[in-house]
C-alpha cells in the first residue's frame, strides 16, 4: 500500500480496535527490555498493520514500535527513501493493559523522510482523526456503524488557568517548572493531540518517539498548531536528525532529541514555555 486513502484507513483502523477490543479482557502483559509494558494487542495490531504496509517489492516500509528491532539498517534506509508507514499499534499501552480509555492507534504516513499524513482512531470513543490535503477528517459513528468521515472544525480556547494541559510521563518525572493549569499524563499522546483539535487540551508538553506522533502530528499541522522543541526551533514533519535519533545502532532511536510544547497559537505556546522549566537538548545531535 503505497498510497494515501482516507476511507481505506478508516477500515483499517475500525479493524485495528476491533481486534484491541477483542483483547480488552485479557490484555496479556509483559515487560520489554526497556522496562515498558507490552500487551498482545500490540502484537496483533501491528502484525495485521503489517500486512498491508510491509511491502518492500512494491515500494511500501513498515516502522512500528513493537517490529522495528527486527529491521535491518538496510530496510530502515530504504524506508527513509521511500513510502514508509510510521505505526504505534497501541499508544497508551499502560492505560489500554489496566482498562482504562486513554489509548489509541496511530499512523503516519512519510513519503522520502517526510510525513505527509496522519490518522489516530480512539477505539474507546470510536473517534478517528484522518488528515487528507490539508484537511483534517473526523468520524464518531454510532456502536456498529461505519465512519462517515466529514471534516473537523477545529476549535481551540482561549489560554485560561482553568485549561488542561497535557504532559508525558518523562516531564511529570523531571522539572515541571511553575506552571498554573491543571495538568493530565495519560500514557498516550494520541489523546491529547487530537483533543487539543477540538479544544479539550490547551497544549501539551512531552517527550517520545517517532512513533508516539507520527499520525497526529500531521494532525496537528495541518490545523496550523505550533510545536517546538525545548529550545524554541520548529518541529517540522521532516524526520531528520537534528530533530530525531536516527541511527538504528543506538539505543534511542526514533527518539526526540528534545522535549516538545504543542500549542494551538503563539500566545499559549509562549505562556506555557514561560510557566514551564525544561532541559533545552535532551540528546546531543549528530
């Protein structure tokens, strides 16, 4: 698969939850050599991903969280060449494996070490986010029906004391600075970013990896939202390595070389960097 289809993904991705669904009950936990949490789910989402978008004779890569340590440096090069799916089958695999709502799956679509597009499905709320030409398609059907995409009308608020923000795990643990909103660290990034498309998140302040955003950072993009690394440079949808780790040799690759604030305008960005105290470079360049 090596083109962007909106009511293609939506199929798709109503088969993914269907299958995390099917698991809820008896998530089958276990712990990676990083010491985070893996469920079955994970596995089976991304093998099924995978059917579709490991099609390296046809031109189509594969990037996902739970097979990217099977990768060769080769295939990893040639994905950056090429089309290359970026996928996190569960984001938010700690709340998903204690039964709670805040998960999704995410994928990117990148296009010669670029992303172009992005979709997120909420299986929980039967939510899904689709951006497609600029345009950011949304869905919401009732139990049992198919998405009827239409597109979103983004609605953001005013900065406000009373506005959430959300934060990663990695920020929670470190400085959080002075700053005066409520906060939420969910496990997941897909819930805060596409909430923050409709106003239910101010901003969010975080950490991760490539495949924690790659589907709802084009989201966010395409809705014109600021994102900056710690220092104040722009987060763009080119994956280089200025901005990630990309040597498949170390440890943290696909990381971020930098926390991130994602904001909807240069006035809540602003107020939150100067409520917020974060390390400028995480993870020194290249």
């Amino acid at each position: 698969m090596t083109e962007w289809n909106p009511e293609i993904l939506a199929g798709l991705l109503t088969e993914c939850g269907r299958v995390a669904l099917s698991l809820y009950e008896d998530p089958g936990i276990s712990v990676k050599g990083d010491q985070s949490l893996v469920t079955k789910a994970d596995h089976a989402v991304e093998g099924l991903l995978e059917k579709s978008f490991d099609r390296p004779d046809e031109g189509s890569y594969m990037i996902g969280e739970e097979t990217i340590a099977t990768r060769s440096a080769a295939y990893i090069d040639e994905a950056f060449r090429h089309t290359a799916w970026i996928v996190d089958p569960i984001d938010g695999t700690v709340p998903y494996a204690h039964h709670l709502a805040h998960w999704g799956v995410s994928i990117g679509f990148m296009e010669q070490g670029r992303l172009t597009e992005g979709a997120v499905y909420l299986p929980v709320t039967r939510e899904y986010y689709i951006s497609h030409k600029g345009t950011i398609l949304h869905a919401q059907p009732a139990p049992g029906q198919k998405p009827e995409l239409s597109p979103l009308r983004v609605t953001t608020r005013k900065p406000s004391q009373r506005s959430i923000v959300g934060i990663s795990q990695d920020v929670v643990k470190g400085k959080l600075g002075s700053l005066s909103n409520p906060v939420q660290t969910l496990g997941c990034v897909v819930v805060p970013f596409t909430y923050m498309l409709q106003g239910r998140f101010l901003a969010y302040v975080g950490y991760m990896k490539l495949w924690d955003i790659a589907g709802s950072l084009p989201l966010l993009k395409n809705a014109g939202f600021v994102v900056r690394a710690a220092d104040g440079r722009d987060i763009d949808l080119r994956i280089t390595s200025d901005q990630f780790v990309l040597d498949p040799e170390n440890e943290r690759f696909c990381y971020l070389r930098s926390n991130i604030i994602a904001a909807p305008d240069e006035e809540i960005y602003e107020q939150i960097r100067s409520q917020v105290d974060l390390p400028k470079i995480m993870i020194p360049g290249p």
